[in-house]
C-alpha cells in the first residue's frame, strides 16, 4: 500500500473513530427527558425510577418547615406543599425534561415535569397553587403563575412565611413574605417560624444540625441516623429529614461517629 493510501485510510478510520466517540458522548450523560410512575420526595422533589428531579425554577416549602396561616396559626406547610403535588399527580404518569444539574442539591438535576394528559407544567401549576415560590431570578414559564399566587394570597401567601432557601440556611432574619406578616408581630412570628423544638414530620427521623466545623468539607450542617451516639444528644435539631439522601441533597454530612443501622 502507498503512503498516500496508507494517510487516506488512517485519516477514514480516524473520522469514523471521531463521529463515534462524539456519538457516545453525547448520549452518556442524563437523559434529556424520562416518563415513569413517579414518587413525590416533597413539594419540589419528584423520582422517576432511580433518578431524582428538582422541579426547575420554583422552591417549595421543605418538609419539616412551618408557616403561619392566616388566622395566625403554625401549620405544617411543607407537607401541604408534598400532597398538593402529589394530588396534583394522581396515579398518572410523569414525563421530567431535564434541564441540567443542580448544583446546591447533591446529584440532582432541574426539570420541567407534566403529569400525563396536562399541558401546563406541575412546576407552573404548584406556584399557581401557592404552595411554591418562583426561584430568582424568575423564570419565564412560572412568572404568571407566581404573581397570581401572590395577588391572590393562595396557599403560603395567605399567611407568613420565610423562603424555602432561608429556611434551609437557619436565617431567621430573613424577609417575612405573605399577606398575614405584621410588623408590630415580627419577634413573635420568627419564633413561630423557627421554633425551638421542630416537630419530627412522620418517617423523617434522620436529624440536622447546623454546624460551622461542617463548613470544612463544604457543607451547612451534620445529620445523625438512629442507633449514632450521637443521636440521643442532639435533642435541638434545626432540620429533619427522612432519608440521607435528603440530608446529602441539603447540604449536610454525616456525624462522623455514625454507622449505619443494622
């Protein structure tokens, strides 16, 4: 074989080996959408299988959070915000376009997700219900969505309420929102918000506690499961949470002197 011959096939083969390699590549990373039965994790937490989705540009209450409503009562608005989302479903199935990684929740990935037989996303819909916030800076597919929800106090804005994410960083100075927040009330209405002693939401036992020294290997907090010494001497938890995965996605780490249950 000539050396021209011999540069042509090299060249071929180096092309094909090129278009291939692009080919593998492009389809090794998360799938651009997925259709499964669906589990609802919480308010803003959907799985599909084995994979676990963020709904894009909304933030809900977390599970063991608190608002006020509008008689000025605590109530458990986190879980309100899962079961909404969840009646929201049904027994249908979801279809989650990602939109890529989410980088303040572990492994998870954004995505716009739809119950079956819908044509507006579950994302615009749980913010029109008012048991989700738009997320800043706000999107264009929930920004309707989210001024009518405020304009007409549904759900957490009929009552007092502090963000999601402020709620998960322990700020209990954060900005009051909703139609029931008062400023001669402030004091009184941040204790209710950030009690002392948080109830346990049911089957959400792994507890979080907020820590600088966590601060070292990049996380907010350290969570302790039953059966760690150290779980009996955390007895003020500032955040519960019913998996490790939950916790990882929050940011928190395991106590070191934890093992996992037997």
């Amino acid at each position: 074989m000539s050396f021209e011959n011999s540069f042509s096939a090299a060249r071929a083969f180096a092309l094909v080996f090129f278009l291939a390699l692009s080919g593998f590549l492009g389809t090794s990373g998360p799938a651009s959408a997925l259709t499964a039965a669906a589990t609802v994790r919480d308010g803003n937490a959907i799985q599909l299988g084995n994979v676990t989705y963020r709904l894009d540009g909304v933030d809900a209450p977390e599970l063991d959070q608190v608002c006020i409503d509008d008689h000025a009562d605590p109530w458990t608005c986190g879980i309100e915000a899962r079961d909404q989302l969840a009646k929201l479903i049904g027994k249908r199935s979801v279809r989650c376009d990602d939109v890529g990684p989410e980088k303040s929740f572990g492994k998870r990935h954004r995505a716009i997700c739809t119950a079956e037989g819908d044509k507006t996303s579950l994302n615009e819909q749980l913010v029109k219900l008012g048991y989700a916030i738009a997320r800043e800076p706000i999107k264009t597919n929930v920004k309707s969505a989210a001024a009518d929800a405020k304009s007409a106090s549904a759900g957490i804005w009929k009552g007092c309420f502090v963000a999601p994410q402020e709620f998960r960083a322990g700020k209990k100075d954060g900005a009051l929102l909703g139609a029931a927040c008062r400023a001669d009330r402030d004091k009184e209405i941040r204790t209710a918000l950030f009690p002392e002693d948080l109830n346990m939401p049911p089957s959400c036992s792994i507890k979080g506690k907020l820590a600088v020294r966590a601060r070292v290997t990049g996380n907010i907090g350290i969570y302790h499961l039953r059966g760690c010494p150290s779980y009996p001497a955390t007895t003020k938890p500032d955040r519960w949470f019913c998996s490790e995965d939950d916790a990882q996605a929050a940011g928190f780490r395991k106590a070191y002197n934890c093992r996992r249950p037997k």
